[in-house]
C-alpha cells in the first residue's frame, strides 16, 4: 500500500474570501520532491481528496503548498479544511502525483483557467520561468476580488497573462478567440469547472486540434455514478466469487479478498489498473481506454459491473 | 482532418503531386512546397514557421535531406510523430546490417544480400528506422 507523510500546517493564508493558502511542512523528514502540475492527496475523515500544488517545484524548500476553495461545509472536505483545520495541526498526505504534467516538447504553453483552476498553473508558470521557456496565462474569474492569486500573477507573470472579469458571453467569446490561430509547438492545459473545460474543449475540436495538444486537469471520473449498485464478480483464474458494495470500488473489494491490483490515481485517469473482462457488461467511467478497449477491460478503480461480470484474474 | 504540408525535392516532384492529390480526395487542406537540393536550412525553417496546430509534415526527399528536415521540423515544435516519409519509388533501398551496422543498398527488398562491410547474409525487412533511414536486415544463420 502506498504509504503517508505526517505533516504539520505551518501557515495558513487567505488568497480570496473563499480560497485560503494551506502551507504543510515536516521538522522530521525531507519531503519528495514534485514536478509542475502535481498535486498531494489529504486524508480526511471524510475521505482522500486531491489538491495541486501551487509552489516553484525547483525553489521548494520543505514545504507543500496548497489553495483550496471552500464549496461544502465542514461535512467536505474543504469546509472541513477551512473550518476544522488550524495552525499547527497535523495531517496526513500522500506524497506527490502528477497526471498533468507539462510536456517537455511544448516550445510554448499556453494555460487556460477558470476559478480555483488557476492553482496547477501557478507551479507551472513559476516553473517555466525559471527555465527560462515560453508561456502564456488565460484566466477567468467572477472579479479581481475572488480572483486566487491576482497580485502573485501580476507581480511576476503580469507581461505573459490576459484576465477575463468580463460577463460571461463576453469571456466565452474571448476565450475562445484566444485559443484560436495556435501553430505547431504549442501545448494547450486547460483547468477549471466541467462547464468551462466542455467549452474550450469542445470548440479546440472545432478547429481540428489534435488531441494530443490539448491537456486537462481531472480531479474526479469522466463519468459519475449517482446511484452505484452493488455487484458480483467471478474471477476465473483464482476462482473467486464476491461482491462489490454499492459505495465500494471494485479496486477496493479486490484487495479485501487480498487479490492485488497495482493502482495510483484511482480516478481513471492513469490505467495503472487496468483488468480484462471475461464476460458481463460495465458502466465506463473512465477516460483512460478507448471505445475499442473497452470492449475487453476496465479500470477496477472507477468502473463498475452490472449484475454479475467474471473477469480474468 | 490534419492540415498536411509535403515538402518533396524537385526531383520526387512527381510522388509529391500524387501525394498532394490523394491527401485531398481525404478532405484535408495541403500545400506541396518543391525544395532544392541540397537543401537550405535557413529556408526550410522559414517554410516550417508557424504553421497551424496540429499540421502533419510529409517529406518526398532523400535521406540526407530528410535528416535536416526532421531537425528543422523538431526546432519548430514537430515531434516524431508528425513528420511522416511518403513513399518513393527511389529505386534502391537501404539495408540496416544487424551484425556490423554498415548500411547496404540493394534494389529489391525481396532478396536477401550479403553485408558488403562483414560478409553476413542478411534478409531485409519491412522494420523500417527512421533514425538509421534503412530497413533492418536480419541475419540469415
């Protein structure tokens, strides 16, 4: 199993009236080192939830930083963030992932976010100018007010970064304008609500952008289950039958039975844990296999069966 | 469809047209540039300069042509994988020698040949490197 760090809240900020600056930190052991776009997951009573981390992974000085929105009361995770968790207090986190990467190939990235999105693209840009490589920012926002890091972005990346204030017709047209005429070389990320990636994403299919330009930060399944039903599974190399509750993972009911399926993202994302079906229909919810794949497999992480499925393990 | 640019020397200017012509019936839109050879750098570069995200890049040159194209196209943000080689009737072909590495021509990729460096009997395949720019030649033992 993958193992936790214990860290301590040095410092907590307020960076908007609903975003505030979580600053974690060790006196014990140096933390692993990250990469721009990565991002911790906390362990929460209620549960794992994943953050990016906002600071330069090359000026990291033992420390994690993340902003996190409140949108729930203490019952969520950020609530419970915002109202439960204060300096000094500890915390468990996994060491740093990263499924959102910056491509090393880009001779030019261009960010586009929306909201509390802005929070991978802060390591990024601090990160490329380190090195000394080419970007751009495109971030929208209701205001200058609950814009998240504003004044950072203007202090140190104001020359490369276009805001959006503006209503919001106005800002999808602008948006959309400033995704268009990209030449070869060019890296587009995009980051913020569902609606606004569905946007972007829609209209760089509109002009013919390959997909492997275009580059999006997913913290939840492709796909939501609102009602999961509970299933059965038939393993047919070790002959094992069992069932899968209606609020487990079939990942997870594998490793109770001590069936060991390799994993990492656990949002279907990265197909670390990918298994092949024998028999039975399952509800995708990934956006890792394609139409074709899916025809034989699946991520055990986030997809589930319907009724009775047999897999090959 | 990708935006396809073909960049045939005057002398492949033939498989370029066909090329130009076949990649249109697709539906996508293509520009076929003719170059000089040797070729110029400095011009290709000019050629290669902002073109539209997501262009596919297919050359009808010889190899060492190809080679300075690829480093070109690689500066203006092409990766690999965007730039592909059209098919041409040359009339030779290279062959890779496992053993020794030397690289053999030969007229057919049908026959099998010996290695004019190490003597080795070789049997060319359809395994074609783009980094060797010649299809390997696997031992006859």
């Amino acid at each position: 199993m993958a193992y936790t760090l214990q860290l301590t809240v040095k410092k907590i900020e307020h960076e908007t009236d609903t975003i505030k600056k979580f600053t974690f930190t060790s006196d014990e052991i140096p933390l692993p080192p990250f990469g721009a776009g990565a991002h911790v997951t906390l362990h929460l009573p209620m549960g794992k939830r994943q953050y990016s981390l906002v600071n330069n992974p090359l000026e990291m000085k033992n420390e994690y930083v993340i902003a996190v929105k409140k949108i729930s009361d203490h019952n969520g995770g950020s609530g419970y963030l915002h109202e439960c968790i204060g300096q000094g207090d500890n915390i468990s986190v996994s060491p740093p992932d990263n499924f959102f990467p910056l491509r090393t190939e880009a001779k030019h990235h261009v960010f586009f976010a929306a909201g509390i999105g802005i929070t991978p693209f802060v390591s990024m840009m601090a990160y490329l100018k380190t090195i000394g490589r080419s970007f751009e920012l495109h971030y929208a926002a209701s205001g200058e007010r609950e814009c998240a890091f504003h004044r950072h972005i203007q202090n140190h990346f104001r020359s490369k970064s276009t805001f959006y204030f503006m209503k919001r017709e106005e800002k999808i047209a602008k948006l959309k304008k400033a995704l268009q005429n990209r030449t070869m070389g060019t890296h587009i990320y995009l980051c913020g609500p569902p609606a606004f990636m569905d946007i972007l994403l829609e209209h760089s299919h509109k002009l013919r952008y390959p997909e492997k330009f275009i580059h999006e930060e997913q913290f939840q399944p492709a796909v939501l289950i609102e009602n999961p039903q509970p299933f059965f599974v038939n393993l047919v190399k070790t002959k094992k039958t069992f069932m899968v509750s209606s609020g487990q993972t079939l990942l997870d009911a594998l490793h109770e039975i001590d069936i060991y399926v390799p994993y990492t993202c656990r949002m279907g994302v990265c197909g670390t844990c990918e298994v092949e079906i024998e028999e039975g229909d399952v509800v995708h919810c990934d956006s890792f296999l394609t139409e074709e794949e899916k025809v034989g497999n699946m991520l055990t992480c986030v997809s589930r069966g319907i009724g009775h499925i047999k897999l090959r393990l | 469809m990708r935006p396809i640019l073909i960049l045939s020397e005057v002398r492949f200017k033939k498989d370029g047209l066909k090329e130009k012509e076949l990649q249109k019936e697709n539906g996508s839109s293509v520009e076929l540039k003719l170059i000089d050879s040797p070729v110029d750098r400095k011009k290709i570069e000019q050629i290669l300069k902002d073109k539209p995200l997501g262009t596919m890049l297919i050359l009808y040159t010889g190899g060492a042509a190809r080679k300075r194209i690829r480093r070109a196209a690689n500066s203006a943000g092409f990766s690999h994988e965007d730039v592909r080689i059209g098919k041409m009737d040359t009339g030779t072909y290279c062959i890779f020698c496992s053993q020794c590495h030397r690289i053999n021509r030969t007229a057919s990729l049908e026959k099998s040949i010996i290695c004019i460096s190490c003597g080795q009997h070789l049997e060319p395949s359809n395994h074609y490197s783009s980094f060797q720019d010649a299809y390997l030649g696997y031992p006859i033992l």
